[in-house]
C-alpha cells in the first residue's frame, strides 16, 4: 500500500468543551466509579477541588470534539472500513472540575507504513481556563492494506 | 505506598447487555459497531462490541485504585488495544507493580475476557 503522508504536522481548530456536573457523573456512573468526589459536590471540596471532579479518563469526552474531526480530515485519508483504534496514551496534569472550560487542540503527528499497514498517530493538547495543561494525548489509529 | 513486584487488586466487570449504549451517552462515540447488533453482523462482527476507550476507562479504574481513586494521582496511562470486547463477559484487569521510587509508581496492566487479552500492555503511573 501507498499512504499519503501530506497531512503530518497539520493542527486542527481548537475545541472548546464546558465541563458540567451531570456530565461528570453519567460518565461516571458509566464506568462504575462510586465515590463521592465525582458525585457531590460537598465531598468534591471537602478533598480540596472546586467542584465536582472527573475521572482522568473523562479527558476523553472533552478532547472528541478535537480529535474527531482530525480523524475524519480528508486530507488525512484514513480508510475507516479497515481501521482499528491501536493504542492510546494520556499524561496527566491539572485534574477536570465541573465549571472548568477545557481548550483542546489536536495535531497529526505522525503517518507511518509498516508491515503493509498505516500507522496514524495524533497527538491532543488539552488546557483549562487558567491555561493550565489538564491531559496530553497520544491517539494511534492502524489501517490494514489491502 | 506498595512495593515493587505487588499485585494489584483485580477489578471485575460484567458490563450487561445496554452498557455500550450507556457509554456511548456518556462519551459521545455513537459508532453503531458498538450500539446496534444487527450493523455490527453485517461488518462481520459476533455482535456489538465495546467501546476500547471504555475498557480503557476499566483499566484506569483499577490502576487509580492504587492511588485512593483520587484523580491527581494517575500520572499516565498507555495501552494497546487487542481483540474485541463484548457486553455480558466480564473483564478482569489485573496489574503488578513494576517500579517503585522517585514519587511515583509505574504498573504493568492487562485487561481479559476469559483468555482473550482485550488491553495488553499498559502501563501506569501513580503519584505518591
């Protein structure tokens, strides 16, 4: 296969996501988290946050409106029909309340052909009002040839 | 803190039947691989499938517990996706302890349903 590497190193618009309270907890409820940081806000500043506080994998709800549209830019070109979501790295920093608004910006990193597959890799930045880095992504998506 | 070679307690999830639509809800990713059976068999797939980033949530439950659960606690985390999952199984993500020291610990994580590894090498970091 020939993979078309033109869009490496191309940033896409920056996404703006409010965090809410209920949001938090449905995500939550989703993936079985029960304390009550997540829930109550009382118990949330009780363990020294502003509010309500998300799981560190929430990072995922507010940077979709990010990575979303980098994945499907044609430019980019992947073959959805032969793609699987390969890996996917987080580093950590500030933690998500609700309240917060998270700016998050994705970039293509990198497109690679190995072993007749297509390595996709997008990297997200993620920051919150104050500036702050909330999450840093790490998105490889493979599409096998054929 | 825990020490070099410890296990970590397994987490156990039988996610049921409706839980990719709940989780589709949640995060936004209506993809009807994971929230419409019959679409799922017509790409070839068993049925519907779970989301990889909600067995990913899995595996950050499991390794945050190491941390109390609390959020500014879990530095990182890495994974590679293998193999499909599926609601009414349950998933078992199991760890050890790789490194302790320099304020931190790292895990080794897996995630299986049955014998089928479903998240394999992961790697996670816990704040002291």
């Amino acid at each position: 296969m020939t993979i078309d590497t033109a869009a490496v190193g191309k940033t896409f618009p920056p996404f703006e996501y409010e965090v809410g309270r209920e949001k938090i907890r449905e995500y939550a409820t989703a993936l079985g988290f029960d304390d009550p940081i997540h829930f109550d806000p009382g118990a949330a500043r009780d363990a020294g946050f502003r509010d309500v506080v998300a799981p560190p994998m929430f990072c995922v709800v507010y940077s979709a409106g990010a990575v979303g549209p980098a994945l499907f830019d044609p430019e980019v070109g992947m073959d959805f029909a032969r793609m699987v979501h390969g890996a996917q790295a987080f580093e950590w920093g500030e933690p998500v309340c609700s309240g917060d608004t998270i700016t998050t910006t994705a970039t293509c990193a990198s497109i690679e052909e190995r072993d007749d597959k297509g390595f996709y890799v997008f990297e997200s930045v993620s920051v919150n009002g104050d500036g702050a880095e909330t999450v840093r992504g790490t998105w490889t998506n493979i599409v096998r040839g054929g | 803190m825990a020490a070099e070679g410890d296990q970590i307690p397994e987490l156990a999830v039988t996610p049921d039947r409706y839980l990719p639509v709940r989780y589709a809800g949640a995060s936004g990713d209506f993809n009807p691989i994971h929230v419409d059976p019959e679409f799922a068999r017509s790409v070839g797939l068993p049925g519907a499938i779970l989301h990889g980033l909600y067995m990913m949530g899995l595996v950050s439950r499991a390794a945050g517990a190491i941390g109390d659960g609390d959020p500014r606690r879990l530095g990182s985390l890495s994974v590679q996706f293998r193999g499909m999952g599926f609601p009414e199984e349950e998933i078992v993500v199991s760890g050890t302890v790789a490194a302790a020291g320099e304020g931190q610990l790292e895990l080794d994580l897996v995630a299986s349903q049955g014998d089928r590894e479903v998240i394999r090498n992961a790697t996670a970091t816990i704040r002291e």
